[in-house]
C-alpha cells in the first residue's frame, strides 16, 4: 500500500509540472502571436490561472495512475482518466477564461468541449504510443538476454 501512496504522489508531482509546463508555453505562444497585450488577462489575475493550470495538471496527470490497476481494461481506464481529466479541465477552463462560454450560443460550447477531447486525445495518443514504444524495446532486450544466459551458451 506504501508503493501506491509513493506511485501516485510521483503522477501527481509529473501532473503539476506539465499542467505548468504547458501553461508556460501556451502565454508564449499568446505572446508571440499577440504581443505583451494578449497576456494581460493572464497576468492580471495569474495566481488563479496558474492554480488552474495545477489543478488541470493534476486531474490529467495524477489520475493517469488508473494505468497501473490491471484489474480494469484499457477502455475502462482511459474513460475514467478522460472523465476526471475532462470533469476538472472544462469547468475550470470555463471559469478562468480559457475558454469563451456564450451560453446563448450553445453550438460554440459544444465545438469547445469537441476541440478539447480532440487535445486529450491526441495528448493520449502520445503517451500511449510512446510507452507502447518503450514496452516494445524493453521486451526486444529481454528477448536478447533470454538468448545469451550468463555462462555465454547459446540455448
């Protein structure tokens, strides 16, 4: 039980640093494409945006300890991530103006929360192929010393 408290402390240290990571280069990318200006909502109220950022970070990346429970299936596990993930990054988004909500304008919320689950996907995505790439490689080596035991026989 001691491994899983150390485990999920780890995913939700890797949650706070990409969800800041990220929130770093996104007011880059705002002020590239808009200048100083463009980053004025965010710096004037920055304490609760990067909290947001934190928190966003934390239910994407801390909740991906799902992975590690055997016990549930792949699509089991990625519907829960992507509901909390989701669950916590829209409203928050929402609340601190990520996102414009124009509740008279119902289709511009709905393309929103579209576009978002586009972003988790591919973001999954990413993770998904690059630790499937890992596992491949890892099991290639296993392959490999399998065949040249210690005593330097080939079975």
């Amino acid at each position: 039980m001691k491994n899983i408290w150390k485990l999920a402390l780890k995913y939700i240290y890797f949650g706070i640093s990409y969800g800041c990571t990220f929130f770093v280069l996104i007011c880059f990318a705002f002020f590239i494409a808009g200048g100083e200006a463009s980053l004025s909502p965010v710096l004037d109220d920055f304490v609760r945006q990067a909290l947001g950022a934190i928190a966003v970070g934390v239910a994407c990346g801390g909740t991906a300890i799902v992975y590690q429970f055997r016990r549930l299936s792949l699509l089991a596990q990625t519907a829960i991530h992507f509901i909390i993930g989701m669950g916590v990054f829209f409203p928050t988004a929402i609340h601190l103006g990520w996102i414009p909500f124009y509740p008279e304008r119902a289709i511009y919320t709905v393309l929103q929360f579209l576009f978002s689950c586009g972003i988790f996907a591919a973001i999954w995505a990413c993770f998904y192929f690059f630790n499937r790439r890992e596992a491949r490689k890892i099991n290639d080596r296993l392959k490999e010393l399998e065949q040249y035991p210690e005593d330097g026989q080939i079975k």
